[in-house]
C-alpha cells in the first residue's frame, strides 16, 4: 500500500507539473495565491498595529481579529506567538515609516510639513515598539538586531527630510536626524504608564523649535 500511494503520489504531481508547464495556469494560480497571502497578512499587521496603539500589545488576540475582520485562528497560523506578532508588526512598521518618507517630500505642501506628517508617524511607530522588549524578554539578541535594523532604515529617511527642510530654509541647519528621532523618543516614554499623557503634544512643540521663523 505504501508503494501505490507513493506511486500515485508521484503521477498526481507528474500530471499537476504538466499542466502548469503546457499553459502557464499553475504557475499565475501559484503567484496569485502568495500575493492574495502577503495582502492577507498585510492587513493583519496593520490591524494588530491600531489595536496595539489603543490598547498595547497585550491586547486580546480577538480584538485585533475583529479588526481585521478575520478568526482567531487565522492570526495564529500567520503567527504562532504574540512574539512572533509583535515582531511583525514591529517590521511592518519600520517599513512604512521608510517609505513614507519620499513620498511625504513628493506630495507635501512644503518640506518642512512632509518632516512634521512623517514625526507623527514615526510617534505612532514608538507607542507600538515601548512593548517590544517585554513581548521578546526571552530573546534579546533577537531585540538588538531589530534595533539596529531600525536605525539602519529610519535615520537616513529622517536626514533627507531634514536636509530637504534646511534646504528650503524652513528649518535651522545642523539637526542630526539620530538626536531629533532619539529626542521624540524620550519624549514618548511614559505614555504607556499615564494615559493623560499626550507626547504628540511635546513632539509638536519640538518641531516648532526647528523653524527658523522661532530664532529669537
């Protein structure tokens, strides 16, 4: 029995290999379905990363389900632990970030309001990624290399938007793009801790330092 199933085995997939070969149709099937995947597990993470914003990552699985209008079990064959979740979420966002950027210079009204769309978003990141160690306490090498990987796509994203900004003079010259992202991050820690506590609010005052039109 073995032998006639490994046989039949193999003349299924002999005759499936054909087909695709002759027309083409397994192969688009095939492309078809990964794509239909990667925007199923796009939505997913972006999901997860509004509730995380609202309710940190420790909120219910079945919340972020029901925000991406799937089950329970869908998440969970998509990513088998909260870790693994988080993670994704955490690199899914670091890659909006990234390309936000050009785009926000492409189609803000100036330099300077592509900087400030693209901090709000980068505000949003943080109160997501304040969880992150906790969720991977059990792998900090693992939490190192995100960070680095972090640094890696986001510093320069925020240095061209900053040298876009002094180039039209909105902004004074000399603000390094690793002090400005490392100032709205501190500015972020304790929101987790105080609800009452906005850092969008101080962030906006932060920017409003930059501006030439503030020199005394």
């Amino acid at each position: 029995m073995p032998a006639a199933n490994e046989s039949a085995a193999k003349g299924s997939a002999g005759a499936g290999a054909d087909a695709s070969g002759g027309t083409g149709v397994g192969t688009a099937s095939g492309r078809s379905k990964r794509a239909d995947a990667l925007r199923n597990q796009q939505t997913l993470l972006t999901a997860a990363a509004s509730v995380f914003v609202t309710s940190g990552v420790d909120a219910p699985i079945r919340e972020i389900a029901a925000r991406a209008g799937v089950g329970v079990g869908t998440i969970y064959r998509h990513f088998p632990t909260r870790a693994d979740l988080v993670v994704a979420v955490y690199r899914h966002q670091v890659e909006a970030c990234a390309e936000a950027g050009p785009s926000l210079l492409a189609e803000a009204a100036s330099p300077f309001e592509a900087l400030r769309q693209w901090v709000d978003l980068f505000v949003g990141f943080l109160v997501t990624k304040h969880g992150l160690a906790g969720a991977m306490r059990s792998d900090s090498s693992g939490f190192d290399a995100l960070h680095g990987y972090f640094l890696d796509r986001l510093v320069p994203v925020c240095a061209d938007l900053l040298d876009a900004a002094a180039e039209a003079e909105e902004i004074r010259p000399g603000t390094e793009a690793y002090e400005l992202m490392r100032g709205v991050g501190n500015l972020c820690i304790g929101r987790d801790d105080d609800p009452r506590y906005d850092p969008r609010r101080l962030v906006e005052l932060l920017l409003r330092g930059l501006r030439r039109g503030q020199e005394s």
